[in-house]
C-alpha cells in the first residue's frame, strides 16, 4: 500500500474529562457573574459621575449669584460659561449644559446595558448548550451500557438455552410430552434471536440515508394476522386471550417488512408486558375512516409511568436499568417502530394508566387510496 493512502488511526488528541467539562462551566457562571457585576458597578459609576458634574454646576451657580452682588452681570457671565447670569432674577446653570451632562450619562449607561447584556446572552447560551451536550451524552452512554449489557443478554440465554435442550435431546429420545416442551422451547429461543437479529438489521437499515425502499399497497389486516400466526405459539403457551377487529379495506401505501415490523414489534411487547399476568389480553383493532388507516394494540399487562412514556421511542430505551430489568429486549423496537411509520407519513402514539394499568399503541399511516389519489 502506498505511503499515502495508508490509512492511519490515532486516538483523539484530547478527550474533555466529565470533571473538566464540570470546571469550565463554573468558569463560565463566573463570567457570567462577573460580566454582570462590571455592568451594574458601571451603571452606579456613571451616574454617580454624572451626579457630582451636577452639583458642581450647581456651585458655580451659587458663585456666580454671589459675585453678582458685587459685579455687574456682564462681568461676572465670562467667568461661568455654563452659567446663564441674567440682570435680574435667577441665576441658573444652562440647559443646554445640563441636557449635554444627562445625555452623556445615557449613551454611557445604554453603551455598558447592551455590551454587557450581549455578552451575558452570549454566554447563557453557550451555557445552555453545553449543558444539553452534557446530559444528551450522558444519556447516550447510559443507553449504550444498557445496549451492550442488554444485548449480550438478548444473546448469550437463547443460546444456552437452546445448547440445554439440544444436548437433552441428543441424551436419549425423553418422553414425548417433555420432547415436546423442548422442541418449543427451542422454537421460541430461536424465535428470540431472530427478533433480535432482525431488529439489529433493520435498525442499521433505517438510518441509511436516502435508501431505497419499495412501496407498494400493504393489506394491514393480513400484516396482522401473519405475524399474530407467527407468535401463537408463545401466546397460547401463556394463555393470552387475543381479540381482533380486522377491518379488510385498511390498506396503505408502505414498505411491506416496515409494516410487518411495526405490526411484529407492537404484538411482541403486548405479549412481554401480559407475561406476568395469567390471564392478560391483547386488543387488536384495525380500522380505516376519513383517509387514514389506524392499528391499535391494547394490553391489560404492566404498563408504563407518564416519564417513561415520554421516552420509550427513543433508541435502546429501555425503563430501569440492566440489572433491574426482568424481561427480554434491546430498546430497539419502538425507535424501529417510530421511524418505519414516519417514513410512511404516519404518526404514532402511546398512553398508559400507569404501572400495572395496561398500554395502548396506535398508529396511524395515510391510507393508500388517498394518497394515490394526491
Ligand atoms: N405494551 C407495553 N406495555 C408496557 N411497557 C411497554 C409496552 N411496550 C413497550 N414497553 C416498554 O418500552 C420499552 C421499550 O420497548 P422496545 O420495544 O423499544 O424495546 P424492548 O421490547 O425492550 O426490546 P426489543 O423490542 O428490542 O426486543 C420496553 O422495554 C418496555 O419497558
Ligand atoms: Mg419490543
């Protein structure tokens, strides 16, 4: 490989620690203070400025009607130009001087408000923004550690799961009853990895910029009965009741794997979140009205707080930590979720009773019919 197209790597030069990071943004709440403070000690030094000009003023007005007990009027005003020295009546100091003296302090007391002010502005800002980098950070490395430990998790029980069984198998043809438990169990392991490989994939998919994606008329009934075929097995093995309300005309204009991954990742948490629960359901309904298609997925299982709520699209987001969590998953299913129906032009919503009160998903998409017709 020639010299220069080898390609080199070198590690960052310089990396801010969290505790420099935390130091400069005291330095920079020191400036702010400080700024602050230079204003206002400018603010009180120039009218205090102007306040003694006055007064002097106010003397030589004093002198110059003393001196006029002795001098005529005409002598005396040379001696004080900013001093009007009438005959007669009283002597004052000029307005034009006065007017001047007050202007000054003005300009002088706007010039440091807005100088100082523009700073402080400048520096909240950068405050503000730093601090949001900060927390975002933060939070990206917490959700990366939850990421790594979750999906070694994801990886490695499935797999030892399914060396266990296997090598039971192997052992001796056991009873048919416990064969059969086996064989299931090796079907839902398998079926885990694939939901998460599948999902890994998919994630990588999504964010490539400008790929293309093939739409074409999706019957969201058929999505629905496809992959609630494909997960029978496991909902009856827990004995969910699962209702559905099919309505045959929703169609929609999509990427058939991104509805069928909508459809799957929604179905999938229904049956994660009524695990626990011996006799939970899951609500399936379809619908198509006034131009938009709508799939609602409800579950009387463990439900979500407001806080989470507000989170749960986001990628890897998963409520708790890795060593408090009990379920299976990575995080990624409702980001996936999120992204596949927004590339379509649709929108989706989540809402909760609170832990324990059940969840409803619903998402709604254009419905393909109206859109062919834009
Ligand atoms: N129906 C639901 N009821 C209660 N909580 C839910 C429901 N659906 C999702 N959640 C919460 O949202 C979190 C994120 O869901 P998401 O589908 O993104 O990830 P996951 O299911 O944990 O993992 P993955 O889908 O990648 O296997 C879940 O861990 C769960 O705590
Ligand atoms: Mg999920």
């Amino acid at each position: 490989m020639s010299a220069d197209r080898r390609a080199v790597a070198r590690p960052p030069r310089f990396v801010a620690s969290r505790g420099f990071r935390i130091v400069f943004i005291v330095l920079l709440v020191v400036c702010a203070a400080q700024i602050a403070y230079w204003v206002w000690d400018e603010v009180r030094y120039t009218t205090a400025t102007r306040d003694r000009r006055a007064e002097v003023l106010v003397t030589e007005a004093m002198a110059a009607t003393a001196l006029r007990e002795w001098l005529p009027a005409d002598r005396v005003a040379p001696l004080f130009p900013r001093i009007s020295v009438p005959e007669t009546g009283w002597v004052s100091v000029r307005p034009e001087v006065l007017a001047a003296l007050n202007e000054e302090a003005r300009r002088r007391v706007n010039r440091f408000l807005w100088e100082g002010g523009f700073f402080l502005v400048v520096l909240c800002a950068g405050m503000v923004i730093l601090n949001r980098a900060l927390r975002q950070e933060a939070r990206l490395r917490r959700q990366e550690e939850n990421f790594l430990a979750s999906v070694s998790h994801e990886l490695k029980s499935p797999l030892a799961s399914i060396r266990l069984s296997a090598e039971t198998l192997a052992d001796g043809a056991p009873d048919p009853e416990r064969r059969g438990r086996l064989t299931g169990r090796l079907l839902d392991d398998v079926q885990r990895l694939e939901t998460m490989v599948s999902n890994l994939l998919d994630a990588g998919r999504v964010e490539e910029r400008g790929a293309s994606r093939a739409r074409e008329p999706v019957a969201l009934s058929d999505a629905v009965r496809g992959v609630l075929a494909e997960l029978a097995p496991q909902l009856e093995a827990r004995g969910a009741t699962v209702r559905t309300e099919l309505d045959e005309r929703a169609s929609i204009l999509a990427d058939p794997e991104g509805v069928r991954a909508v459809v799957r990742n929604l179905l999938d948490n229904a049956r994660k979140a009524i695990a626990r629960s011996p006799d939970g359901s899951i609500d399936v309904r379809v619908a198509s009205e006034s131009g938009r298609v709508s799939l609602v997925v409800r579950d009387d299982g463990v439900g979500f707080s407001p806080e989470e709520g507000r989170r749960l699209f986001e990628k890897f987001y998963r409520p708790g930590d890795e060593l408090r969590r009990s379920g299976s998953g990575s995080g990624l299913g409702l980001y996936l979720v999120r992204r596949h129906v927004e590339r379509e032009g649709g929108s989706v919503r989540a809402a909760s009773d609170g832990d324990g009160g059940g969840a409803e998903f619903r998402v709604e998409w254009p419905a393909a019919a109206a859109e062919g017709d834009a």
